[in-house]
C-alpha cells in the first residue's frame, strides 16, 4: 500500500448546513446534497476547488454519529504506482470529529471547513469524486434519551464526473448553490430517522 501523504493545502471541503437550533424532532429526515462540483461540469483548472456538500434539517436529528467522506481521483491516468500522489485524495469528516466540537448542539454556523491536499493540482484532466454519508441508525425514548442502536448503519455511497479545462469557467460556488438544481441519485442522498 503507498503511503500518502496528507498535508495542510489549499483545498478546502466545505460542508454547508441549515441549523437553526438543538432541539431533536423525530422522525425526522436528513439531507445530504453535494452542491459543488457538479455533475459532468468543466471547470477552469485552479489550486482552490472546493467540494461543497449542504445538510437540510441537520438540527432536527443533532447530536448524531454522521461521517462524510469524499475522494476525488483522476481518471486520466491508470491506478499505479508512477502515478503522482496528487491524483488520489480522501478527506472525510467523520463524527468524532463532530462529536468532540459539537457534542452538546449543532455546529453554530452554517459553513465549516477542512483544510485538505491539493486535489487537482491546478491541471487540466478528467476526474471522479466519490462520496458516502453514513448515519448509524439510533434509537430515542422521548426524542432526547438514546435508549439503544437499532439494526446496522445508514449508509449512502454516490458518485459524479468533472473536468478541468484551459477555457473553461472558473469555479463559482455561489452560482451553484444558488441554482437550485433538481437533486438527483448521484448528487443527493435522505436518511429518514424515527423514534
């Protein structure tokens, strides 16, 4: 297996959320959309490009275990090992992460970010990004008390094409986030959670 190594660059992941307030409201259904990049999009190549995911009703179902995770690989050259190390990346946010900053309430804003490696090496080139969600399945006595796991995870794996271009447009994350686009089975993924 190659080592990888994971340094602080100019790549960020976004994770934009819609938390209003702490109060558990099941059931309830979570949300999870990538809204950047999009799906069989050409982009400028750059140093900074973001992946930016949105959680709709995040506040309804906190605190949870949720993970997130994404990689982005080129598909322009094979898997081996003269490939440079840039062309495969992971990041993830994963719930410790979360459950050590936000144990007792949402996160208090509605972007957070990860500072990652440098997924595309500001290069023209195909690529794949890859991303799962998982929510444990729990279960709540009241909405507020977690009386015991329920059967397996949530679990939700999509994937998306991109590009990158001379020529192309640069990335524009407030023209994709404001578009409103239609979700669909590679860009969205719900989890539904009952009491």
């Amino acid at each position: 297996m190659r080592h990888l190594s994971f340094v602080r660059s100019t790549l960020q992941l976004l994770v934009a959320g819609n938390v209003v307030n702490a109060v558990r409201q099941l059931p309830a259904e979570l949300e999870v959309d990538l809204i950047f990049p999009r799906d069989n999009e050409t982009y400028s190549p750059t140093q900074l490009l973001p992946i930016v995911f949105g959680f709709n009703n995040l506040d309804a179902v906190w605190p949870l275990d949720i993970g997130l995770s994404a990689s982005v690989m080129s598909i322009g050259d094979d898997l081996n090992e003269t490939r440079p190390d840039w062309k495969w990346r992971w990041v993830g946010l994963l719930s410790d992460i979360l459950g050590t900053d936000f144990r007792d309430s949402p996160p208090p804003t509605q972007y957070l970010h990860i500072d990652s490696v440098n997924m595309t090496n500001g290069t023209a080139d195909s690529f794949k990004l890859l991303w799962e969600v998982k929510l444990p399945y729990r279960c709540f006595t009241n909405n507020d008390t977690e009386s015991r796991w329920s059967n397996g995870p949530g679990y939700a794996s999509r994937g998306i094409f991109f590009q990158t271009a001379d020529g192309a447009h640069r990335p524009d994350i407030e023209a994709a986030a404001n578009s409103c686009d239609e979700s669909d089975e590679n860009t969205s993924v719900a989890f539904s959670r009952q009491m």
